[in-house]
DNA sequence: TATTGTTATACTCTATAACTATA
DNA sequence: TATAGTTATAGAGTATAACAATA
C-alpha cells in the first residue's frame, strides 16, 4: 500500500473502510433472540420509520434489485409482521405496511440490537461519544454518495 | 421507539447502528474490476496483513464457521491468489499464504475500492476529516468488543 | 411504450451435522 | 479424547432474464 501512504486523505479512506467494515460485522453479529436476518429487520425498520411503502421503494432503499426485495417481504408477509395491500389508485403497485405484530418485533428487536451497543457506548466519556455523533452524520453522507 | 428517546447514549447506540451498517454496505458496493467477493478479499487482506494463517484462525478473525472459511480459502486457491501448505509441525493444520497473484490482487482491489471514498473524502473540509479520523479508532474498539 | 412487480433460475455465503486425520 | 479441517446438506440473500399487469 506504498502509494496509499503517500496521500494522508487516501490512507484516511483506507483506515475508514476498514473500522467501518470491522465494525458492521460485530454490530451485524448481535442478533435478537427474534431470528429476524438483517435485511428482513431492515425492511422492518425502514416501514417503522418512513411508513408504508412499495417494495420499488424498500428496494432502492436498500440498493438491492426489486427481484430480492420482493422475496424478503413474502417472507415477512408469511411471518405476519407486515402487510401487502393493492395502491389505492395505481394497479401496478403494491403498498407494503407494519402489522401490529411487526411494530411490536421491530420495536423489540431494535432495543435488543441496541443493548450492546449502549452498554459499550455507555462505558466511553462523553467526548468520545460526542466524536461518535459527529461521525454518524459524516458516515450518512458517504452512504448517500 | 420511545425508550431511545429518553435516553441519549441508547439513542446514540441506534443513530450509530444505521450509519455504520448504510455506509458499510455503501462501501462494499464498490467492488474492484477483479470480481473479488467481499468474504474473498477479507481473507486476502487478513493474508497481507497478518501473513500465513490457518483456515481456522481466518474463520474465527471473520467470526464465520470453519466450514464456511473451507469454501472461501478453496475458491481462492481456485482463482491462484493462495496457497495451502502442510504445518510443519501439526499434520491436521494448514497453512493459507499469498501467492504473488494474491498479493497483487489485494493491492489493486483495495486500492479500487479506495479510489471512491478517497474522492469522497477529498471534497470534505480538514475538519470534517479530522472527525472521521478520530472516529476510526473508536469503531476499531466497538469492533474488537 | 414505459413502469411495477413477480416468477424462474442460478450463484454466493453461511450454518449445522457428520466424518477423517492427527495430536 | 480432543483438535483441525473437510464433506454433505440446507437455508438465506442476491442477481439477471423473462413475463404479466397496469398506466
């Protein structure tokens, strides 16, 4: 990685996709006790945030191929936690929304993901979780990129 | 989602959660022109970094089964980026190492990979930089937690 | 014609269980 | 007996290509 030393801001990329990638994997492995897989709880989360969408939607959201996200949400749909409903003035499409039961286990599943991750969080000082939260914006713009 | 709300650190856990899983997946979009997998080019860069490793030491590194790290190590034994070799002293292990095509072929994905968020880092200001710089040591320890 | 979604099919990554070889 | 690795098998997630329905 010779050339990569030479530049700070490429070495800086370098160190990023690294922590970040590093740190996806150990979030990724705390699992609630639900079962869900990660993408299904993200659909979950993206209907408990923005509301009721179309799997065109929840497909460009997760920048998967409608194909995959047709396929998760059938999932959800036999799990009873969301629900398929015709567009009220658009045949074509499908609205997708939380049933009570999927509030419910986003709820639950969230709070268990976040139990570890707040107990870790919780053991740094406060200037340390202050440079956190300026980097969650920073990290949002790469996504968005 | 009320119970993050009354609480700033558990509320941090989740902002933290998103954005390091949204700019992950961001990241890992950019794939290099050689068509490395990401599991595929993890244990390239486990290889370069750390040398010769074990297929079990590389599947607890990425926290996956060993029968999984099997499949990966093979395909890339396939591909001519490693090599298997006997353990010199323990007949039931076995020894992973770089070729000269592996070591070449991680040095160009990586820097393919890096090319994009060189660019993306380039057009932020020093101090927003700086931020990210800092947060990087602070994902490593959520990492190693 | 263009858009939305699905079905068909295939590939990759992962896991658990059972097996082989060696310590 | 315990350990390291593999093989067998299955399930989940993703993709592309082709199709159906609607705008």
């Amino acid at each position: 990685m010779t050339d990569l030393r030479a530049d700070p801001v490429a070495e800086l990329a370098n160190e990023l996709r690294t922590a970040v990638g590093r740190a996806s994997r150990r979030i990724r492995a705390e699992r609630g006790a639900a079962g869900l897989s990660d993408p299904q709880f993200t659909v979950l989360a993206w209907l408990d945030v923005r509301g009721p969408m179309t799997p065109g939607q929840l497909a460009e959201a997760e920048r998967i191929q409608p194909p995959s996200m047709t396929r998760t949400v059938n999932g959800l749909v036999e799990l009873g936690l969301v629900r398929k409903d015709e567009h009220p003035s658009d045949g074509r499409q499908v609205v997708v929304s939380l049933t009570p039961a999927g509030a419910a286990e986003v709820r639950e599943t969230r709070h268990r993901r976040d139990v570890w991750l707040t107990g870790l969080l919780a053991a740094m000082t406060e200037a340390e979780r202050a440079q956190l939260a300026a980097a969650v914006t920073l990290l949002h713009r790469v996504a968005a990129s």
